[in-house]
C-alpha cells in the first residue's frame, strides 16, 4: 500500500470532504492501485517560495487533515489512454479496543497503590489509596478498563 500526495484544486475540496464527490481523474503516472491511501494538497493556484528556496503552491484547507483510500480503478472503457477514474473513500484507521479490569497483586488488599492489568499483567503504581486504580486505560498497553471482558 503506498500513499499518494496529491494537488486538488480548492474548488473540489468541500465536495471530497463532506462525500459528495467520491471520485478522482487522474492520470495514470502513480502506478495507483486498489487500497492505496490519498493525502490531497489543496491549491489555489498561487505559488510562493519556501525558506528552503522551492516553489510550493498550496491552499489552507481543512482537507488536508484527512486520508482517502482508493476503492476502484476505472480504465479504458472511455476514459482516455493514460487516465484513469480513481473511487475514493475517506480512511480512518482504527485499531480494536482492548477490554480489562485492574486486578490486586497478591492478596494484600490494604496495598491500593499497586494494580495489575488483565490483559497485559502490566503493574501500574498510583499515588492514591482510594481502593481502585485512577487510570481508565492501562499506561503499558492501553487496555479501556471498563471491567468488560475481551472475547
């Protein structure tokens, strides 16, 4: 999977952003494939040197703060030799939520500054002695301690 960084004219970015438009005409100098990933630079038009000496051209955009994946790939069929219709969808990445429960090492229940996580067997250390564990996400793995079972 390789992610592209692509110019998108300022006209168009409202429309990819809020879905309306779902696809992009490009042409086929990237090697796209199916599952790519797109990050789009907004432009304007207008150019400006950076204190690197480059020309850059870009617009502010909030556009830019997202990623697109790359659904379908329509060629031939009409659309000119070397171009092709990309199907774009945003991409958000998300990773499964780990589920546990701060468990007591041993069995000193006097000791509440100690706590071990379900998943990892982590130990984690607070300063309170309230009888529970402040943290609602276990620091070494990030497990939700919600006290719902993985499963």
């Amino acid at each position: 999977m390789k992610t592209h960084n692509l110019k998108l004219s300022i006209d168009f970015c409202d429309a990819v952003l809020s879905g309306e438009k779902t696809f992009e005409v490009r042409k086929n100098d990237r090697g796209f494939q199916t599952g790519d990933l797109i990050r789009f630079i907004p432009t304007d038009g207008t150019s400006y040197r950076s204190s690197d000496g480059t020309v850059r051209e870009h617009a502010k955009h909030e556009i830019s703060g997202h990623t697109y994946k790359i659904t379908y790939i329509l060629n031939g069929w009409g659309i000119k030799n070397g171009y092709v219709v990309l199907g774009i969808k945003e991409y958000r990445q998300t990773e499964e939520v780990k589920h546990g429960d701060w468990l007591k090492p041993g069995n000193d229940p006097i000791d509440n500054k100690q706590w071990i996580c379900s998943e990892c067997k982590g130990l984690t250390e607070t300063a309170y002695y309230c009888g529970h564990c402040y943290y609602n996400y276990c620091p070494n793995c990030g497990t939700r301690m919600d006290g719902v079972a993985n499963g």
